[in-house]
C-alpha cells in the first residue's frame, strides 16, 4: 500500500493565497491523510517553528511540506508517494514553477551542477522517522536557510534526498527574489562549512559586487547578529571561505554554468 502522506503549510497573513494553496489539496488524485496548516500571523515566529508544529501534529510516515503561496499540481501527492516506494529514500525535491514576465510558466529550479545550494521547503517531503532522527527545524533560523539546513542535516546523517521533477508545485505570487539573513547564512555555515562554500560561491555575480551586496555579506557574517546567536566567522574563516568561493564563481563563469 501506498504510504499515508501529511501536508504541512505555515501562513502568516495571506488568506487569500493560503485559500488557493487548499483548493489545490482539496484537488489532488490522492487526498493527502492530514493538512496541518499553523497560522502564525500573531506570534511571527518564524516558518522553522511553524513546520516544526506542523509536523509534529501528524502522524502518517511522508511528511510534505509547501508554502501557503504554492499551488501543488493535481497529482503532487500521488507522485510523492511514488517516489517512496523506495525505502531507502530519506526526502525528496521537488520541481517549482514560476510565472515569467509574460506570465507563462518558468522553472525556480537549482542549477544542475548545484549539489548543496538548493532545497527548498516550497516542495519537499521527507520521512517522518528522518525528521525525527535530526530533530526537525532549526528554529534558530528566522527566516531563509532553514530548509537548506534541514535537508544538509538529512543528508549528513546518512540519508537520501532525491530530485524528483514529477512532484511538481507552482509559485505564481513571486519569482523566488533573492533573501539576505544574515543570522540565517552564519547559521548555515557552521552548520557545514564544505558545503556552504558552493552557496558562498553562487552568490557572487557582477551585480552583487557592483551594488555592494556581496561586500555587506562578507561583513555582517564577521559579526555577532544576536545575543544568543551563532559565532561570527572569524578574519580567517572568512578569508578562507571567500577566496575559494570567488575562484569557484570565476570557473563557473567561465565554463558557462
């Protein structure tokens, strides 16, 4: 038998798009088991706590996760359950589609070359044993990062997360427009330098050297963000982690990736 699917979506103040998000699961060709919707308009939390509630909430063995601007395609669940008829699958990845600006669908998708940048928690399911086992969501993480974090943390313990781009998901509020927390990049760091430097080196462009975004970056990960917060990077972490990363950036460029 297939296995039972939970749907976990945090909102904060978008009734509208969380209303779309739940006609879509109200569509699917299979009904996921549960759909634990935590509302944290009032608290503002942040989405790690909010899905750490989520999930904990229910007890089927996949737990799918989206966001409450998302419109899951009409066969997300079903798909999902496909993919974990492998059982030695820990989580998978979906695809994410955006509008472009004529309004037809484009894909928000990580570069193929892109082992560790990715991850996103507008698509993702992962076993309920596996959440468990790492202890979910970090909820150090405001917002930004936290999905990467989880999903690094799966894969550290020894698990699996497969790209899987039948499990499909459409984001037609906004075209994934680029976040900078810096508590939320520090975070990620420490929580695997080696792999971090592939997100270090992917956000080096012309225009985040030119407007100073880069710059502001490498600053505010040299210091303290919070009372309680994660350790700064030291001058030669940081020297060594920028370095790597903008010789990585250049081959990129060069190579056409």
């Amino acid at each position: 038998m297939p296995l039972e699917v939970d749907v976990v979506i945090p909102t904060f103040r978008r009734p509208e798009a969380l209303a779309r998000c739940l006609d879509a699961l109200e569509r699917q060709t299979v009904a996921p088991a549960s759909v634990e919707v935590v509302d944290d308009s009032d608290a503002d939390r942040g989405p790690a706590y909010s899905r750490n509630l989520g999930w904990r909430r229910g007890v089927s063995p996949i737990v799918a996760f989206t966001d409450d601007d998302c419109v899951p395609s009409e066969d997300w669940i079903e798909s999902i359950q496909r993919r974990f008829t492998n059982p030695d699958l820990g989580g998978v990845e979906g695809s994410v589609t955006t509008p472009d600006s004529s309004g037809a669908p484009s894909d928000m998708n990580p570069n193929p070359r892109d082992r560790w940048n990715r991850f996103k928690t507008a698509n993702m399911a992962i076993r309920r044993e596996v959440l468990e086992q790492v202890g979910g969501f970090d909820e150090r993480y405001y917002i930004h990062r936290e999905d990467t974090d989880l999903a690094w943390r799966v894969i550290n313990a020894g698990h699996v997360i497969e790209w899987a781009p039948d499990c499909s998901v459409h984001h037609p509020d906004r075209g994934g427009v680029p976040r900078i927390a810096i508590r939320s990049e520090q975070l990620l760091y420490r929580c695997d330098p080696s792999k971090y430097l592939e997100v270090a080196a992917a956000s080096i462009s012309m225009s985040s050297i030119s407007d100073g975004t880069w710059r502001s970056l490498r600053r505010g990960m040299r210091e303290v963000q919070e009372p309680d917060g994660v350790a700064a990077l030291s001058r030669g972490e940081s020297l060594s982690l920028w370095s790597r990363a903008f010789a990585r950036a250049v081959l990129r460029k060069l190579s056409g990736g």
